[in-house]
C-alpha cells in the first residue's frame, strides 16, 4: 500500500493518549490491552527490562466496551485503510484462512 499519510493515524493517536491518561497507563498499553481485548494473543518485542515491565503493565485489567468501541472509531476516522492482521472490528477474528464473524449472544 501506500502507507500513513502525514497525520493519517492522528485520530486514533489522539483517543489512545487520552484513554491512557484516564486509565493512568501509557498508549502502548492500552493499545496492547486493545489488541487482546479483540480475541488476540499480541507478540510484543522487548530489549530492555523496562520495556518488558512496560508490557506486563498492559495485563491485568480490560479495556471497557465503550473504550473499544471509541478505539475503534478512531481507528475508523483515519485517514488510511490499516493493512495487516486487520483487527479492526469486534465482531470478527483472524482464523488462519481469513476473517470469521461472530456474536455474544
């Protein structure tokens, strides 16, 4: 694809920074803690000790519905198409083959 255009992921950026100072966290967590809120297992890459203490601060505590669905919003009001494992929605989940819907009755 063509990548981010300047200021494309603002947005999102914006909701993750202010989800975080709500949750005293930082956007790296919230967007991890997002990431497995989706039904994902995240494979975060650390060097550093503080990063790996920065990533284990991510567990332990779930996002709110309403904060998903503000994510997700966000993530829909920038001005790109994301590419790669696409979890955008919560209604869906990456299977190996593609993406399959579902619903919490």
């Amino acid at each position: 694809g063509a990548g981010i255009p300047p200021g494309g992921g603002e947005p999102l950026l914006a909701t993750l920074r202010a989800v975080a100072q709500a949750r005293h966290k930082t956007p790296a967590q919230v967007a991890i803690n997002w990431v497995i809120s989706k039904g994902a297992v995240p494979v975060v890459g650390v060097t550093r000790p503080e990063q790996a203490r920065d990533t284990a601060a991510a567990l332990g505590w779930r996002l709110s519905d309403e904060e998903v669905l503000l994510l997700e919003a966000s993530a829909d009001a920038c001005a790109f198409e994301f590419q790669g494992s696409k979890f955008k929605t919560s209604d869906s989940k990456f299977v190996g083959y593609g993406f399959e819907k579902w619903r919490l009755d």
